[in-house]
C-alpha cells in the first residue's frame, strides 16, 4: 500500500490543487449551459414567434434567465409519448398540471418549457409546449435531486398544480411538442456528445500527468507497458470521440442533415467517456479512487452522459432506423 505522504503523487503544487477544484467542477457548468443554450433557448428561436423571442431570448442570451426542458415524468423517460402532464384550454390560458422529475437546471431556472397534452385524447398529436415563468402562481420547485455526479447543477423535479400560463406562451402550435423536442434533442446530443469529449480528455490529462510522476519499482509508472496500453487506448477513443462531434457540429453549420450524426456522436463519445474515465481511475490506483484527485469525479459525471438526453439503448434504435432506412 502506498505510504501517504504530505505531497500527494502527482500533484506538484498549490496551483494545481487551485486547478484540479476548478476543473472538476466544469462538467456540471457545462450540463447549465448545454442545456441552456440547445433545450431551452434553441427550441424558442427556431419555433417561437417574433413576440415570444423578443420576450425570452434577449435575458437568456445575456445570462440574466436560466432556461429548463421540462419533458421526463416519473411514468415517462425513454417513452416521451407517455407523459401525462395537461395543459387545457380556460379563456386566454392554459391551466397546466404537471409533475416533472430530473429538470436540469430546475432549482434555479426562471423559463420552463414544459411538455404536456393540450388535448389528452389526440396521443402523441396531443402533445404541446407551453413555456412556464417561475414565480407564475401553482409553479414549484422540488427537492434536488442527491445524484452520483454532476452534482453542482441543481437537478430537481418542477410540479405545476393548476398553473395558469397565457396561451400565448404556447411554442409554434398545439400538437408541435413532440416535434419539437425532438429538433432540440438533435441539438442537445450534440451538446452532451461535445461534454463527454470534455471529460474524456480532461481524464486523460490527468492521467498522463500522474503515470509521469508516479513512482513505482523505481521507476515512472508511465515506463511499464501496461500503462502505456491503457494511455494508448484513452487517447484513441478521445481522438476518435472528437472527429464524430465535430463532424456532427460541421454538417450542423453547413445546414446539412445531422440527426444521426448527432446521435452516433453522443452514444460514441459518452460510452468513450464512461471507458476513458474508468480508466483514468485505474492508472491512479488507489488514490484515483479517493476525492483527493479530480479523476473520480469524471468518472461518475461521465456516467450520466449514457443516460440523459436519451439513453445508449434509445440511441442506438435511432441509428439503426436511419441506417435501415437508408
Ligand atoms: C442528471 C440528469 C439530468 C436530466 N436532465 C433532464 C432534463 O433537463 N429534462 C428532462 O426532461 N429530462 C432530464 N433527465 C431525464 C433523462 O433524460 C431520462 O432519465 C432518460 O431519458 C431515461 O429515462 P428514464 O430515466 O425514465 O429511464 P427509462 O426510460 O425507464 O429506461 C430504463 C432502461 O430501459 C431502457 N429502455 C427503455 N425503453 C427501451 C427500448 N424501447 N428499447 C431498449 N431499451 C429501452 C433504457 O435505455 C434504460 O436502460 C435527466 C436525467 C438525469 C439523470
């Protein structure tokens, strides 16, 4: 067992400690702005009305609102077609009902779009997005969620209870919500894609960093061949995350499709991610198992990268479709 001494293996000075506190919290900043920008502002500006953009956009582009994509409900994740929240139709409102569970960004976002049913009988047809302000009467905020990682955004649940919203807070139609959600999902998984590259390399970093200056049968772990093993394959899947979320962001640009893409990227650079960061914390041995070093971190914020903005499993039925129909 490693002799624990004053100075930690690999970590040379206060300014790294400085660094390391830093960095470790960025993920959990990133997931704030990923969404921010791709869930909650991108889905206003591409099927808001000019009114509804001139109201909303402004403060969120400055920072001064926080945005949330309020779709998953305890009855529903995977299968967004099943939600239950309503939002029907009184005078110039809608009165919504709904309990959503897992909102990024919840405990502290000022502009909710919410998916819910304006007409419960039409299915999935049925489905809409109207935009709740916090602070509109029967809007709360639930407990935080007490998550394994990315635990600096307050991820918590959002429960409506006959929430009054002007009906000109609707987003591009009645029966548009599934539409949109998915248009702002091929947009977000380009943004989950791009922070699990993030961690990924930050991972990596840190462990060349520490198989550099870590010592062991006399000599830098980084001089045994296992070690090099593990380093070669990290910086393979960080090289090759990178080309795929770049590509995906290039056709994006070029106003090409990248739905696939987007998905490819997202399910290739989160499962890069979960396999770099897993490594990441091999190569530190014990210590990459302790919260003295920022790798443990990465790897539980990476995990959820699989999960979130749909699942490995719900992406790879996405690719397949594409690909099978041709
Ligand atoms: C930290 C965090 C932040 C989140 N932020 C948001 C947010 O801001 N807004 C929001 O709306 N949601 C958010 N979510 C919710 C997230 O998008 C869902 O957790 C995710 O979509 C999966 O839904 P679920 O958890 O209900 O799992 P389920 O859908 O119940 O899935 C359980 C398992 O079954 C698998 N599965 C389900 N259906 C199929 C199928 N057809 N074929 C094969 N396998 C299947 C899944 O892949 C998974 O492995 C967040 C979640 C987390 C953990």
């Amino acid at each position: 067992m490693p002799r624990r001494s004053t100075r930690r293996p690999g970590f040379p000075g206060k300014w790294s400690i400085k660094w390391a506190r830093w960095a470790i919290s960025v993920s959990a900043i990133g997931l704030c702005v990923t969404v921010h920008n791709s869930v909650a502002v991108y889905p206003i500006m591409a099927f808001g009305s000019r009114a509804q953009i001139e109201h909303w956009v402004p403060p969120l582009a400055r920072g001064e609102k926080i945005g949330a994509f309020c779709l998953t409900e305890p009855n529903a994740g995977s299968d967004a077609g099943g939600i239950e929240a309503t939002a029907l139709a009184d005078d110039d409102n809608y009165v919504v009902n709904a309990n959503k569970v897992f909102v990024t960004n919840g405990g502290i976002a000022d502009v909710c779009l919410i998916f819910c049913r304006t007409d419960p009988a039409a299915g999935r047809r049925g489905i809409s997005v109207v935009v709740a302000e916090r602070g509109t009467a029967g809007f709360v905020v639930g407990d935080l969620e007490n998550l394994c990682g990315m635990r600096a955004n307050p991820v918590c649940s959002i429960r409506l209870y006959d929430c009054r919203v002007p009906r000109e807070n609707l987003l591009a139609g009645e029966g548009m919500g599934l539409k949109i959600g998915m248009a702002a999902l091929d947009i977000g998984r380009m943004g989950i894609g791009a922070q699990a590259l993030g961690i990924a390399q930050a991972a990596l970093e840190e462990a060349v960093r520490y198989a550099r200056q870590r010592q062991q049968f006399g000599v830098p772990i980084q001089r045994h061949q296992a070690i090099q093993t593990m380093i070669a394959d990290m910086a393979t899947q960080v090289d090759a995350a990178r080309l795929m979320v770049y590509r995906a962001a290039a056709l994006k640009d070029k106003n090409l499709p990248f739905s696939k893409e987007s998905a490819m990227a997202k399910l290739f650079a989160s499962e890069a991610a979960t396999r770099v960061t897993d490594l990441a914390v091999q190569i530190h041995g014990g210590y990459g198992y302790s919260k003295s070093y920022p790798v443990e971190r990465y790897y539980r914020d990476a995990r959820v990268t699989r999960i979130y903005e749909g699942t490995s499993e719900i992406h790879r039925i996405v690719i397949a479709k594409s690909v099978l129909a041709g």
